[in-house]
C-alpha cells in the first residue's frame, strides 16, 4: 500500500516525516479534507492562507489543497 505524506504550510511550514499508507490517491485527498477539518476546528488567526500538499515516498507533491479565509470588515455574525 503506498505511503502519503501531509506537509501542512499555515506561514510556516511543518513537514510530515511519518505519512500514512493509504490504498490511493482519492483516500489521501479525503484524509486531507478530514485533516483541514481538524486543524481549522482550533484556528485564531482566520487572516491567513493554509496549504496541505500529499506527497509520494519519493516526495513528488501529487496535489495541494488550499485553504483561504478573509474577515470582512464590519461583518456581522450570526448568533447560533
């Protein structure tokens, strides 16, 4: 089974040394979904640009999600 790697770049990179095995590219893509979803559920700063980009063993990127959030000045929020 191959080996996806999830490097994560938010201002900073963080490299993922360890990857998952997964039984294709389409699971890797939703493992990086569910992995945004877990990362954005914590997020202060909404200013900004998160990228995560699944790699092969031999480190070629096979594709990049990109997460882009602004605030809007003046916005007002629903109350839940």
């Amino acid at each position: 089974m191959p080996r996806y790697f999830f490097h994560v770049t938010d201002g900073q990179t963080y490299p993922d040394d360890i990857g998952s095995e997964l039984p294709g590219l389409a699971e890797a893509r939703l493992e990086a979904v569910a992995t945004y979803g877990d990362l954005i559920k914590n997020k202060e700063d909404w200013n900004s640009e998160w990228k995560i980009a699944v790699a092969d063993a031999e480190g070629t990127t096979l594709l990049t999600l990109i997460f882009n959030v602004r605030e809007v000045s003046g916005a007002v929020a629903e109350n839940a």
